[in-house]
C-alpha cells in the first residue's frame, strides 16, 4: 500500500510538471496586442462631427422649405 502511494504521488508529480510546461509554452506563443492608439479617439470625434454635421443638413434644407 505504501509503494502504491508512493507511485501515485509520482505520477501526480510528473502531471504538475507537464501541465505547468505547457502552460509556460502556451504563454511564449500569445502574441500580446499593443496598446490602443489614439486613432480610437479620433475616428469617435470625428464620427459625432460628421452626424452633426448632417443635423445641420437637414435641418438646414427643411428651415429653408418653410420660407
């Protein structure tokens, strides 16, 4: 019984030490993104510009229908 346990104790060992090289593995193939631009920011400012800017059109070209 003991040698049994010791056989066992060894093979969960040798699986802690496969797991944990994979997961080290694993990690040197992710690619980490680099960190976000400011173009984010730029492409949202200018999105509300353009969608003012085309309130504007309209109702500019239905002001100018009344009169």
């Amino acid at each position: 019984m003991n040698d049994n346990d010791v056989n066992d104790k060894k093979k969960i060992t040798i699986l802690n030490n496969d797991i944990q090289e994979r997961v080290r593995y694993e990690k040197k193939q992710i690619i980490r993104p680099d960190q976000k631009s400011s173009i984010g920011k730029v492409q949202v400012v200018f999105t509300i510009v353009m969608g003012i800017v085309v309130l504007f059109g309209i109702i500019y070209s239905l002001l100018t229908q009344l009169n």
